[in-house]
C-alpha cells in the first residue's frame, strides 16, 4: 500500500463511519515500534505503522485508523478526544474502533539492565535501574559497604 492509498482510505473511512472530511495528511512512519498510529494535535495529522499491516492485515490496519479518526474528529469539534474522556470511549465503540493494536513480536520495549548490588555486612540487596556510586553509597539497612553483584 502506498501513501496515496492510505490517504484515499483514511479519507473514504471518515467519510463513510464520520460523516466527515478528512481534511489533513494521512501517511507511514515505519519508525513507529509500540503503536498502530498517533494523531497530531498541531498540525492534525494522522501516522500509521506500516509494519501492522505487514503482520496483520487490512482488517487490523482499520481498525487502527478508526481510533486515530476518533481522536482527529472529537479534537477537531473541541469535544473529549483523550483515551478515558466517555466521548472518546462511546465513539470509539460506535464505530468498531480497536481500543488497543496487536503487538508485533520483538517490538514490544525491552526493559533495560538491572544493577544488582548487596551489603558486605548484612547481605541486604537492591535492584537498581541505574548504577550507583558504591563508594559514595552505603547500605541503608546497616550503612554497611555495597557491592555490586
């Protein structure tokens, strides 16, 4: 599918589910990793992963656009365009919108390496996202010496 096309469609979808133009820009971004799509609130845009259609086809690919048309219509009439506000949620179902994309696998975010570090006296440890200082930092059980592990 092409950008063409998926202007095409995103424009005959908000005309056939909306009852609305789609006035704005509709494209790719194959630089997207954890979601189908995003609106803008600036500049009104709407991108989409390409990688959903890859995996899960056209049907999906809808389904996604479908939400981010949601966000786009209920900003543009100043109406509650955010993911809890009723407006948003009633319209989303209204439509046959997904609440939530499928995850692509390897995509999803990887949590980063944990520091692991005990006590020398009391054998306390600590799970750490960051490196600490063990030189600066002592065990907050004991104030005994830390090491990592």
């Amino acid at each position: 599918m092409l950008q063409q096309d998926l202007q095409h469609l995103v424009e005959d979808l908000s005309a056939t589910f909306f009852n609305r133009p789609f006035l704005h820009n509709a494209r790719f971004n194959s630089r997207l990793r954890t979601t189908g799509g995003r609106y803008f609130l600036q500049s009104h845009d709407i991108e989409i992963n390409p990688k959903m259609l890859a995996a899960f086809g056209e049907e999906e690919l809808i389904g996604i656009i479908k939400h981010e048309l949601c966000h786009y219509h209920l900003h543009i009439q100043k109406r509650g365009y955010k993911h809890q506000d009723p407006e948003f949620k009633y319209l989303l179902a209204k439509v046959g919108g997904l609440r939530h994309c499928q995850v692509i696998e390897g995509m999803q975010n990887t949590p980063k390496q944990l520091h692991r570090y005990a006590c020398s006296a009391c054998s306390q440890t600590y799970i750490r996202k960051r490196r600490i200082n063990t030189s600066k930092y002592a065990c907050g059980k004991c104030r005994g010496k830390l090491k990592k592990i």
